[in-house]
C-alpha cells in the first residue's frame, strides 16, 4: 500500500509540472505576439502569468523535495524526481525569459512600428514548437522526441546570430531606429535562450528514461 501510494505521490507530482509547463509555454507565445502587436494588455497578462509560474517552481520544488526525503526513491523513480526539480528550474526560466520579452514590447509603445529585415515571428515559433515538443516528451516519456528537440536548438542559435548581424548594421545605417532594432535584438537573445532551457528539458527527459547524461554529448555527436 504505502508504495502504491508514493506512484500516487509522483503522478501528481508529474500533473503539477505538466501545469507549470503549460503556462510557460502560454507566457512564451503571448510575449511575442504582445511585441509583435504592441499589445500592451497581453504584456501585463504576461507578467500576471510569470507570477503564476513563480508560485508553482514553488510548489513543485517543495513537493519533489519531500518525496526525495520521506520516501527515499531509487533508480527510475529517483531520477524521475531529480529531473523534475531541474526541469522546474528551466521552467521558471521560461518564464523569466517571456516576461523580459514582454518588457522590451511595453518600451516600444511610444516608438512608430517599423519593417526589420528579421523574422522575429518565425523565431518564436520555432521555439514555442520546442518548448511543445519537450513537454510532450516529458508527458509521453518519449527520448526519441527529447532527441528531436535537441536537434533543433541549432536553428535558433543560428537565427539568433543573424538576428544579431542584421539589425547591428541596420544601427549603424539607420540610427533613427536604433532603439526598435536593439529591442528585437534583446528579444532574439530571449528567445534563444528560452531554446537552450527548452533543450535543457529535452536533456533531463533522457536522463530520466534512459539514465544517461546526455549534456555536451549530442552536439558532438552531431558534428562527426
């Protein structure tokens, strides 16, 4: 019985980072489509999100803390456990990352809209297709899908380069709008590392299934 119970313990456990997953996703595409939009109503929702998912890292770390020191877990179970505290950890993170995209839209709103030769719009979608993707990972159990996301984290860091070397030479070209360009770039940086936490994820739901650690070894094997 006790036993049955402390499965009970982590699928509520698991329910409740499954929650957080979904607001830091949600707080993710409101962000862009707040800065794309200027809506300055959806940036404040936001940041109401952001406290939301501030709550549940709460929550989630106090839960999973004490199921490791009642319960003393062992092989799958306590990886499961500690990957979830860390999983909770990029979460939050996400979270962060939006809120700051959020902040860099609310600047803009005094600022005349302008055509920037990057697709910030594409790039968040990309992202928020990793972040979907690492959730469903981590609710399906599925490694080859954690694989997935990890492979595609070379994309945006490669967007968030161009990103970087277009609009530094808009700037240089065009000062009058430095400051849209700069927001996008600090955007594009967010949003690159909104991907490195997705991937961060990704890694954590193989360490869990498989019990290998999987960090600074897929990018090699990628390049050979």
């Amino acid at each position: 019985m006790p036993r049955i119970n402390f499965h009970q313990q982590l699928a509520a456990l698991k329910d409740k980072l499954l929650a957080m997953a979904a607001l830091s996703q949600q707080a993710l595409e409101f962000s862009v489509e707040a800065y794309l939009n200027r809506d300055l109503g959806l940036c404040a929702h936001v940041k109401e999100i952001e406290a939301a998912i501030n709550a549940a890292e709460t929550s989630v770390d106090e839960m999973a803390y004490d199921l490791l020191a009642k319960e003393q877990p062992m092989a799958i179970d306590l990886r499961f456990i500690l990957s979830v505290i860390k999983i909770n950890g990029d979460l939050e993170r996400i979270g962060d990352q939006s809120s700051n995209i959020a902040q860099r839209a609310m600047a803009l709103d005094d600022k005349p809209a302008i055509s920037l030769p990057v697709d910030i719009e594409e790039m968040g979608s990309k992202v928020g297709v990793m972040i979907r993707r690492a959730i469903q990972a981590l609710l399906e159990a599925d490694a080859k899908l954690a694989e997935n996301v990890i492979a595609m984290d070379d994309e945006i860091d490669e967007m968030n380069r161009s990103v970087q070397t277009e609009l530094m030479e808009v700037m240089q070209q065009h000062p009058q709008v430095a400051e849209q360009s700069l927001n996008a770039i600090i955007i594009s940086r967010n949003l690159e590392r909104a991907a490195d936490h997705a991937t961060n994820i990704a890694e954590d739901v193989i360490f869990w299934i498989r019990g290998s650690d999987v960090r600074h070894k897929f990018s090699l094997s990628q390049e050979e």
